[in-house]
C-alpha cells in the first residue's frame, strides 16, 4: 500500500494500490485530491523502485489570489522539507487584452545553496475559472550518490488574466535519497485540485 498524506483538518482522499495500473512506460502509483487542503504530502511510493517519477498537476485552484505554487523534499520521510536546492527559473507570458508579451528569468524565484520551498508557479489565480496545471520530473530520487535533479512546467491562468508558463530546472544538493515531496500555497490553502504520481520504467 502506497500513503498519501492531506495535510489539512478537512481532506481524506487517498488510494490504495492493491493493483498497480501500468500505462506503458508510465506506472501510476498515488493520487491525492485537495479541498482547502494546507498542503499535499507524497510520504511513500518515493523509493528504488523507480529511477524517475513525474507528478501531474491537474486544476490546481487556490483559495486565495495572486499566489504562489511550490514544492520542497525531504529525506526523512516527511519529518522536515529542508533539502538544500539549486535551481533556475524563467517565465513567458501573454495578456489575455493583448498588450504584452515578455519572456524573462525570475532572479526572485530561483534558489542558490536554499533550504527554501521552490517557487513552481506564482501570480496563481483564485477567480472561478483560474487555476494552474503542469507536471515535475524527479530523476532518481534513492539515489545515495548523485544530486536529486528536477525539472517542472506549469501553465496558470495568472491572477491579472495573463496565460503564464514556468520553466523550473535544478538539484536537491544532497547525497542521501529524497523520499518524500510536499506541494502547498506560499499563502492560503488549496482550495481545489489533483496531484497524481508516477514511476517510469526502465533501467
């Protein structure tokens, strides 16, 4: 059985996984959906077993506007979320009146030697319709050797209707294996959302 953890006084949805479902390369193991969650916490199914995993970001709404996505790791199970990041950051944008298009590098939400949450998405919507969705790779996380590389695309519908697309990319600095991953709102809760996790076969 595979556990995830809602780390809120108001969500339980959590699968079991008597049977796996393999979609090709791709072996579904969690799935966790949020209502007025504080955070999402994957504590198991983060393990040897796989030598990438990828979680899926699907409608992800906060409960409060013009907020910020992130995402930290941990090595002790998800005692602390405190693995030391190293990490780049750029954004293209278009405004939905069209008057301004730009694609820049964030300098205020990329990390250098941090122990700091990584920004994923920020000027996150709460309007009705406003939500973000994306997927971050997670490349050999038991690894007691290498670095902890990661990789994220997001889209957000931005909180000034503003289509928003981040590219994050860096490492956990750390030789001991990452085995768990907690998703949460910098402010305010997420008030609605799925985050699914896979393994990918292979060597």
């Amino acid at each position: 059985m595979s556990i995830v953890k809602l780390n809120d006084r108001a969500v339980s949805n959590a699968t079991t996984f008597g049977s796996i479902s393999s979609l090709g390369e791709m072996v579904f193991i969690s799935k966790a959906t949020a209502s007025a969650s504080a955070s999402i916490e994957f504590t198991s199914g983060i393990d040897s077993t796989y030598k990438e995993y990828v979680f899926y970001f699907v409608n992800i709404h906060p409960a409060t506007d013009d907020t910020t996505f992130q995402f930290n790791m941990s090595t002790d199970g998800g005692s602390n979320y405190n693995v030391t990041k190293t990490t780049t950051f750029f954004v293209d944008y278009h405004f939905e009146n069209d008057v301004a298009t730009d694609l820049q590098y964030g300098t205020s939400h990329d990390l250098a030697q941090s122990t700091a949450y990584q920004t994923l998405d920020y000027g996150v919507g709460a309007d009705n319709d406003q939500q973000i969705s994306g997927y971050l790779n997670l490349f050999n996380p038991s690894s007691s050797t290498f670095v902890k590389h990661f990789m994220a695309r997001m889209v957000n519908a931005y909180s000034y209707d503003v289509s928003h697309n981040t590219h994050v990319a860096g490492y956990g600095n750390t030789g001991s294996p990452v085995n768990a991953v907690r998703f949460q709102m910098s402010s305010g809760n997420i008030d609605s959302g799925t985050i699914k996790l896979y393994g990918i076969k292979g060597d």
